[in-house]
C-alpha cells in the first residue's frame, strides 16, 4: 500500500502502523477525532519518511460525511491503493445491558460506521480493479460471551460484512484483510487486568503490515489466537452456556 487513507489513525494499533507505512515512504492521509493528537502522529510519520502526509478531523460516527471524506483523500493523495480501518470502541457491557443507547453507541461506531466507510472504499477500489482494505475486527466477534457480547455482536457483524465483501471483490482484484487482534495493551484496554495473552500495539501492527502485503484473507494477531478461537467455537452450545467468560 503506497497511498492510504487511515481512519481512528490517533489508535494506538493505527499510530503502530502509521510508523510503518511511513517508513516505506507511503503517502498518508491520516482521520482521527483529536485534531492535537492527529497533529503529532502527522510529524512523527512525517520524520519517519512518509512521502506525503495529510491530516482531517472527524468524528467518524458522523456517518453522512463519509463519502466525502473519501473523495478528499482520494484527490489529497491522487489517488488511494490501500485503507486501514481502525476506529472503534470497547464500550461497557453492563451499561450496555441497562441501556439500548449505551449499546448503540458501540454498534454505530463499531460496525454501521465501519460499513458506511467500506461501501465507498470498496466501490472505489472495485471500479480501479486495485486495493487493499484491511479491517480491524476482534476475536471478540468470533462467539458470543456474557462478559462483552454487545462488542463481540458488533464486531462480529463486522467480520461477517468482510467475509461477503471479499467474496463480492475477489474478482476484481482486490483485497479484503480481516484483522482479527486478541488482547493488546492499548489506552481502550487500560481497565483491563493484563496477563501473558496481551500484545503490544507494535507487534499487531507488523502483523498487519505483512498481512496487507501477503493479502491474506483473514489473519490472528498474534497467531496464538487462531487455535485458542478455534477451541473455544468447538465448545458446544449446552456446555458453553454454563461457562463463565
């Protein structure tokens, strides 16, 4: 990816990745909702090498300005090859079992505005018959658990989206990554007691970087977690709802 639109760029796995890409001399227009914050990860991926960067603050719930947003960064950099979403918040469980608008909030931001921006983008790169989308879910999305379901339900929709959107793209040659993170030791993740599972947002943004460039369909960051996913869909249904996750 040489020119990349990067939405919640100011996230801690976003800002991991920025680094990377600019050390490539990739071209960057960078989205978050702190224009401070946005302003530094701008002069760092600038000091870093990138070839062209440009910044726009937005509050990416604010899904009717989607489009546009879009259209400003494709004329920005002259073009997009590649675009990594990013944008997305943990949310509180038992405010969202109290309140459909607490769980709204995790659904608008998680899933409805990832799908607002990909319907462009994906439009865009199918008429150019090039791209790379790369999309950050969670392993959260792949079952359903008592501690975090309204997330796990966003972003599994969110996976599920991909799955039909890559199948949709793949002939006209362009790629749909489904990143699929467990744990990381991000600022969403303060409040989260840390044990030997949680990654750093360094290590899940190589892994990202290689996985846009091998195009992978789907891919576990760190890769321990696809067995670990893998076993815990196997559980049954009968024994799984006894279980305290």
């Amino acid at each position: 990816m040489k020119k990349v639109l990067v939405l919640g760029a100011t996230s801690a796995i976003a800002q991991s990745t920025v680094r990377l890409l600019a050390a490539r001399g990739a071209a960057l227009y960078l989205v978050g909702r702190n224009a401070e914050r946005l302003d530094a990860v701008a002069k760092d991926a600038r000091t870093r090498g990138a070839s062209k960067v440009e910044t726009e603050a937005l509050d990416l719930d604010d899904l009717a300005q989607h489009e546009a947003l879009v259209e400003r960064a494709t004329v920005a950099l002259g073009g997009l090859d590649g675009a990594l979403l990013a944008h997305g918040i943990l949310g509180n469980q038992e405010a969202a079992q109290r309140s459909f608008a607490e769980a709204e909030k995790v659904l608008r931001t998680n899933f409805l505005s990832a799908v607002s921006l990909l319907t462009p983008l994906a439009n865009r790169f199918e008429a150019q018959k090039a791209g790379t989308l790369v999309v950050i879910s969670s392993v959260a999305g792949d079952r359903g658990r008592q501690s975090n379901y309204v997330y796990g339900a966003s972003k599994g929709a969110l996976s599920v989206f991909l799955q039909g959107l890559r199948n949709r793209l793949a002939r006209s040659g362009v790629a749909v990554v489904t990143v699929k993170p467990g744990f990381v030791d991000t600022p969403m993740t303060a409040d989260v007691k840390k044990n030997a599972l949680f990654a750093t947002p360094d290590k899940v943004a190589r892994g990202i970087v290689r996985a846009a460039d091998s195009r992978k369909d789907e891919v576990y960051l760190p890769g321990f977690w696809s067995p670990i996913m893998f076993a815990i869909r196997s559980i049954p249904e009968r024994v799984f709802k006894r279980m305290k996750l």
